[in-house]
C-alpha cells in the first residue's frame, strides 16, 4: 500500500526526533556524569593483568620503566607486587603519580591524575592478595622511543657528550648547542630528549637566532660550563661559552624555547598554531639543566629534535615573563625572613587581547603555593591555574587544552605563597634565614636556595576563535 506523502515526511520527522532526543539524553548523562572520562567502575575481584597494569600504563610507567626517570620499574608483576606498600602510601597521599596543578581550578594537557575508582582498584588489588590474573588480559605495553616521542624529526641536534661527575651532588651547567641549517626557516616544535633519563633532572634551553653576517663562526667557543653560584644574569658563562655577536651584542633569544622534565613528552601545538623561527645560524642554550646527584661518573649525550612548520606559521609564538627578571614588580620586594610564611603578587595589565599555550610557575625550595588568574574590566575573573601544595621538583609547562583568551584590559594577577618557617621540610636552613632574590654574584649561595618567584606565560596575539581552538594534538 502506497504511504501519502504527508504520513511519509510524518514518519520521516518521527524517526529524526527520536534520534535528536536519544542524542540529547545521551548528552545529558554524559553532562551529568561528568565526561570525559568513561567510568568502568571497580570489579569485585582485582587482578593484575586485567585491572591494574592498565592503569599503571597509563599512569606510571612513562617515568617508571627501564631506564626511565624514575628509580624503578613498575612494567612488571613482580617489582609491582614487591612495591605494594610503598605505592599505597604515595598513591594514598596524591605524591604520585606527580601532578601540582589543582584540577578543580583548571585543566591541563596531560593532566595525570588518578580518579578514585582507580584508587580503590589498586588498594582492592592489594587487600585481596594482589593476584596476578589472567596472562591473556594484559595489555600491550606502550612503547618510548629513545629517539622522539613526537614523529620524525627534521633536525636532530646533539649535545656535546660529556661527563656527569659522580660526586652525589646536583650539578647545574650551561650548555651551548649550535648548529647550522642550509636556510632561514619556521619551526613547529622543538623536543628535547636526555640521553640517560634518571640522569637529566630538567632543562630549560633558549633558542638564539644569528643574523648571517653578525657572527663568523658560531661553532667556536667552548659549549660547557658549571654554574655553582645561580646566576640572575648570564653574561660571564656566555662569554666564556663564545654566545654573543662578534660585535658583542646578543643575538635574537626565544626564551624557553624547549623544556623538559622527567615524563614531559614534548608539546607539539597542532599545525598552524604558533611557531618559531631559525636562522641558518642558530643555537640553542641551555641555561638551566640541572644533573641528579650520582654517586659514579656516567657520560651524557642528550639531543634537541626539530620539528619544521609545513608552512611560515601566521602568529609567531610569543613570550611574557612576569616576576623575577620579568615585565612586572613583585610586591612587595621578594625578601622573606625567618620564621615566617608570606604572600607576594605580581600584576600585569594586558592591552591587547591574548591567547594563552602555556603557563610555568616557577619558585624554589621555599615555595608553599601559587595561583594564578586575570580579572576582566567588568571583574569577571578568569581562572589560570592553581598550585595548592608546591613541588620543587615537578615544575610543569602546563598547556590548556583549548587557547586560554584573556582580553584587552585584563589584569592578570599571580600570587606566590613562601613558607620560611621549620614546618617546610624543603627549608635549606635550620635555623631559617632570611631568603631573598639574587642580582649579583656575592655570598656564593647556591642557586636552589635564592629564592625566585617568576611566571612564565607563552601565547599568541589573539583572533577571533582561538578559544575554540583545540591544542591537543592529533598524530
Ligand atoms: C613524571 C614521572 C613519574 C610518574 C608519572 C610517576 N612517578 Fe613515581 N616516581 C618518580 C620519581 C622520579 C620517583 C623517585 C622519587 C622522587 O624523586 O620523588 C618516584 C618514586 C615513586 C615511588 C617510591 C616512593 C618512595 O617513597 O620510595 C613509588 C612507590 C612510585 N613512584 C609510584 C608511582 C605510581 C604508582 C605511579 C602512577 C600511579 C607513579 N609513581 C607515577 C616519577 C614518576
């Protein structure tokens, strides 16, 4: 029987709203449940195969594998089931895995956090015998690269191998790292990788950029040195390590233009956000790498990979740093004396609209907590990130999922909380002593117990729709 056509478009109309609706109480639920995380929920029986080791692949393991940066495996059963106690006690008290930034203030690519039932599948593992399970369910193992975690690169730039002293101290250097490309060029992402993991503790590195007829040989001068005393400024080590022009000017510098810590696997913004430029003369400067102590000399060979944009980026990346040698005043002065826990404030007033990458607090041993966040001109406040419980050793590049806007006018405001008292297990003095910035090279204090109080914010000039640009990036 032939369907007029009024009843077909009617059938028509029924089966999209059913569909519509099914998508909308999908959307609600997921709403309500709180996406993006699929819930899975506790078995109630807990194995190792089947339960655990994923999470520990996901979690754990791109620090806590052979060679990794972390002093021990957590890859197989055995060291697993050897290490219960111990993870219960750092998993029970949030020091592992390794994430300061407040997730209910904001988020963060990479954001490594446990959820409870994650939780309560480890301690469930445990309480009932931490059994092994069935072989057939264990996962694959992810796979590091010893070469680079982000694709093929374009350029592979060694650091000079040399050796790590085993004298069971840190040990911070200077290391220059030139390198010569055949022309002038755009790059989309730089990586750094150590060559011994537990070794490298973290890097930050500048990129200079040499006019071509300013600087003769940029290969010359030497391309190490240790820094015992932490220097405000660099001028002595970059003479020493021949950075400068012929003419003794300083060469263009992207500041941190590469980073890394231990489990940091590189950001890679997706194509055509941001980007670098290089010159056929160019060198990267690693104005901070900090050694781990050893107790017997090893040899280190790290290496930076470049990444080329397919084509010129049209914002380049650019770079603010607020505080400590920064655009804006701490207030008041960055002097905290014994015994005492106090707040200092940074503000910075943006003309021109921004859209935030990435955010890097930065304090030492002293630091006790940070926030930070922008007020618009009509005092709606945009929330940045939040550090509750500082960490001297996890200091994170951490990059918003999505461009963060912050428009004209708005204040940006970063608070920095310092705890000089006996309370501080971290304090490198008992009795405490007065602690303050360093700006010269008397008094030979040891560059961790200066203190800093810096914000380093990467970004670019803002257009329209850069907040629903994703940063995310898709291999
Ligand atoms: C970003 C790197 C990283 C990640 C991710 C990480 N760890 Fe660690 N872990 C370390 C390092 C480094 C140490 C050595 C101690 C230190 O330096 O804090 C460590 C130490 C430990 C210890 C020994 C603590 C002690 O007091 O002896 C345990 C247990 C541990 N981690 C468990 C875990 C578990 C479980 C996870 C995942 C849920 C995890 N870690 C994720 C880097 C990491």
């Amino acid at each position: 029987m032939a369907m007029s056509p009024t009843k077909k478009r009617n059938l028509v109309f029924l089966a999209v709203s059913f569909v519509l609706t099914l998508l909308v109480f999908q959307s609600v639920k997921r709403a309500l449940i709180g996406e993006p995380k699929e819930v899975k929920g506790v078995p109630d029986q807990v194995f190792y195969a089947s339960d655990v080791a994923p999470i520990l692949n996901e979690h754990c393991v791109k620090c806590h594998r052979q060679h990794g940066a972390a002093p021990f495996s957590l890859m197989d059963y055995k060291k697993v089931y050897r290490k219960k106690k111990t993870i219960r006690k750092v998993v029970s008290k949030n020091i592992m895995p390794p994430w300061p930034a407040d997730p209910t203030y904001s988020h963060f690519i990479g954001e490594n956090i446990l959820t409870d039932d994650e939780k309560e599948i480890l301690f469930k593992w445990m309480d009932q015998g931490a059994r092994f399970g069935d072989s057939s369910k264990l996962p694959e193992p992810p796979v590091f690269s010893k070469v680079s975690n982000l694709g093929e690169p374009d350029v592979t730039v060694y650091l000079d191998s040399f050796l790590v002293k085993g004298n069971n101290r840190d040990q911070f250097m200077v290391i220059k790292t030139p390198f010569e490309i055949p022309q002038d060029t755009f790059i989309r992402a730089i990586e750094f990788l150590p060559g011994k993991e537990q070794l490298v503790h973290h890097l930050n590195a500048d990129l200079l950029l040499y006019d071509f007829d300013a600087k003769a040989d940029v290969m010359d001068g030497n391309r190490v040195v240790d820094v015992e005393i932490h220097p405000m400024e660099f001028d002595e080590e970059f003479k020493q390590l021949k950075v400068y022009n012929d003419d003794g000017s300083m060469p263009y510098r992207y500041h941190s233009a590469v980073n890394y810590l231990p489990g940091v696997m590189g950001t890679i913004y997706p194509e055509g956000v941001g980007g670098f430029k290089v010159n056929r003369k160019s060198s990267f400067i690693a104005r901070d790498i900090h050694y781990a102590p050893i107790q017997e000399d090893a040899w280190d060979r790290s290496h930076y990979n470049i990444f080329y944009a397919k084509e010129p980026p049209k914002r380049l990346t650019k770079e603010m740093m607020l505080g400590t040698n920064g655009i804006s005043p701490i207030r008041p002065q960055l002097i905290i004396p014994p015994d005492t826990v106090m707040t200092f404030k940074t503000l910075y007033r943006v003309s021109a609209p921004i859209s935030i990458l990435t955010v890097n607090p930065h304090m030492h041993l002293l630091g006790d907590r940070i926030i930070a966040y922008a007020v618009t001109v009509e005092k709606d406040t945009i929330p940045m990130i939040r550090i509750n419980r500082w960490d001297f050793r996890w200091q994170y590049f951490y990059t918003y999922p999505k461009m963060l806007k912050i428009p004209a006018g708005a204040t940006i405001v970063v608070e920095a909380t310092f705890d000089n008292t006996t309370n501080n297990k971290n304090n490198p003095y008992n009795p405490p002593r007065t602690i303050a910035e360093r700006y010269d090279r008397e008094g030979a204090g040891m560059r961790t117990t200066d203190e800093m109080f810096q914000f380093i914010i990467t970004y670019l000039d803002y257009e329209d729709g850069d907040e629903n640009q994703s940063l995310v990036y898709e291999r």
